[in-house]
C-alpha cells in the first residue's frame, strides 16, 4: 500500500477534479502491474495497473491490488473500475479508504464482494486521505479545501510601509510555493495585489502539463484589461468576482478571455462563503491563496480558510504589512485556534502548514 501511495502521488499536478490515486497489483509475491489514475476523462489507477500487468505479460488473475481508493462503481467520463477488476479475475482487493463521493461511498466495496472477491478496507487511511484533502473535503462539504499562502518576516511581516515586498523568502521558498500552486485547482487573488504587483499567478518554477484556473476577487470591477492575468497562453482561464455592475468594462475583459462571476453581498463586496460553494460545484478541490493582508483577514473572518501555509524567512522587518488585517480582540477566548500540521526548513526559510480548529 505505501508503494501505491507513492504512486497516487505521481497524480498529484494532472488528477483534478478527480482524486489522486494509485494501484498496485501483486501475484505469487511480486508486483505484476502498477499505475495512477490520469487526467479526467483518461484512465483511473486501476484500469493503468490492469494495462502494465499485460503489457509486461502477466495475468491478473488470483492476484491481490492495492488501491489507495475504493474502486469507483459508477459510469462517470469512464467505465466502473470495480467492473475491471472483476472481470480481470483478481482473488483479492486491498483498499486504503471509502470514496467519500456519493456515487460510490461504499458501492465499488460492495460489488466486489458481492462477485466473490475478498475486500480488506480500510487501510493506511489517513495517508490516502491526506492525499486527496481537497477531494475529500469537496465530497463532504460541497466547498474546495482553501490553503492560504503567506510569506513574512520572523516577526510577520509581509511588506514594508512602502509596499516593498520582493523578497522576503529565498529561492527555495518561492520554487516550493510554485509546486502548491501546481496542486490546487485554482489560484485566488485580490483586486489590492493585481494592482500593486499586476502578477501572472501562473506555475513557473517547475514544467507542467496544466495551469489552475486563476481567480481575482474583485468587488469594484478595476481589473485593468491589460491585466497580466489576463494575458498569458498558459494560462488555465481567469475568473473574476465582482459586486459592481459595469457592462462596458464587464464586455472589454470578457473579450479579454476572462469569466465574470457577479456574487454581491449585502454590503456591496464579494460573498465569499457563497463563492467557496460556487467553486465546489465547479469542481475545484484545493483553492491555493496568495492576496495581500485585507482579503486574508476577510477570508478568514468569513470561515473560508482551512489551512495556512506560512513561509517566515529569518529577519525583522518591524513597522511594516502584517499577514492578516483582523479586528481587535477584548479577550483572549475570542482568538482563533489552529494546530501545527508541519513544520519543515525550506532553504534558509521556515514552511510551517497550520490547520483551523473547529
């Protein structure tokens, strides 16, 4: 199983909307087959393993797979995976976790069983369900698993009183915030940063094969149409969420390539907790932050940040930008708790990953 993990993991940049999975197929004590579940619309991990079995001249049949995900039981852009080992004639099915989608939840497992075959389930769940947190997340609350990304000074600080911010991290830091971007299934900005920084929010730092959707929240409709997220061949589509009407400006970035999304509270600026729901119907399973300290504070205030992965590089900065713009607090039972999950040295910086409680 932790060799099919390992594989999962090949899937971690191409999968989504789908969750990452990997599959291992093991007869008379060697592994015959192996794979990973490919882009959507391509094959699932198990019809991958089933295909390198017989390409390298091995019968699936008696054999024992480890699958870090219930087998699918459903015809979605692909046939039932669960269909495939059955009439591959495998002795034995091992399963890390229960595919939280409704489509299946339990029904790959049952119809296994329910032709002969033996079904141990679960195991190593916590890893495979780690893999697939945005997955997962979506399945269960109809809303993306959202990371928020923040680079700072030891004492939290992300800019100086000038707007100065490039750079505070090093090399490394940066290239390994590009391969959190390259996971999630969107990217989100602010309308504060695209117009202080005009940035691509494009994966640079590494190849790969495609570009997350690129969101700016945009309350008033400035998005200049000359915007760099507006323009880059690369890209994997722009959204912008507005609250203001503008039909001439709405047309000029329209023409421009971008997706409008007009989502107004009653205060006359996004709904984001509406917009995380929005985004979970598109499909998006990891929503990847990078906004300057006033859409951090509101996101957070409004209950639509998960996660923070905060990278503090070893100086002081002193009066300058702080990572969250947040009301004063009367009492220290009003903060917000979250846990460590990781802490890790990247380069000279510090990643530290730290979960919401509750």
């Amino acid at each position: 199983m932790h060799f099919a993990l390992e594989w999962a993991a090949k899937g971690l940049y191409t999968t989504m909307p789908n969750p990452r999975v990997g599959c291992v197929i093991v007869k008379n004590g060697h592994i015959i087959g192996a794979g990973f579940t490919q882009p959507a619309g391509f094959n699932h991990a198990e019809i991958e393993a089933l295909q390198d079995a017989r390409a390298r001249g091995h019968d699936a049949r008696d054999a024992t797979v480890y699958v870090t995900l219930e087998p699918c039981s459903h015809f979605g852009r692909t046939p039932p995976c669960a269909d495939a080992l059955i009439n591959a004639g495998v002795r034995r099915v091992v399963v890390a976790v229960i595919d939280p989608n409704p489509h299946v939840a339990g029904q790959g497992i049952e119809r296994l069983k329910a032709a002969g075959i033996e079904v141990t389930c679960p195991l190593s769940d916590q890893a495979a369900s780690e893999l697939n947190i945005g997955f997962f997340n979506r399945m269960q609350t109809g809303k993306p698993w959202v990371r928020l990304k923040v680079a700072a000074s030891l004492d939290g600080k992300t800019a100086l009183h000038n707007n100065q911010s490039q750079w505070i991290t090093g090399d490394a830091a940066r290239a390994d915030g590009h391969h959190w971007r390259a996971r999630a299934c969107a990217v989100l900005t602010g309308i504060g940063t695209l117009l202080e920084d005009d940035p691509a929010l494009t994966v640079r730092a590494f190849p790969v094969t495609r570009q997350p959707l690129r969101i700016v929240i945009d309350s008033k409709l400035q998005t200049p149409s000359a915007a760099k997220v507006l323009h880059n061949p690369a890209s994997g589509g722009v959204l912008i969420v507005h609250a203001a009407r503008k039909p001439d400006h709405e047309q000029r970035l329209t023409a421009a390539g971008a997706q409008l999304l007009y989502l107004p509270n009653s205060n006359g600026k996004v709904d984001l907790p509406r917009l995380m729901l929005e985004l979970g119907k598109r499909q998006i399973n990891e929503l990847h932050i990078e906004a300057g300290s006033k859409l951090n504070g509101s996101l957070i205030q409004e209950n639509c940040v998960d996660e923070l992965l905060l990278y503090y590089a070893p100086s002081l900065l002193g009066d300058a930008r702080g990572m969250f713009e947040l009301p004063a607090l009367d009492n220290l039972n009003q903060q917000r708790r979250c846990r460590f999950h990781q802490i890790q040295q990247i380069g000279d910086d510090l990643r530290l990953l730290a979960r919401f409680q509750g």
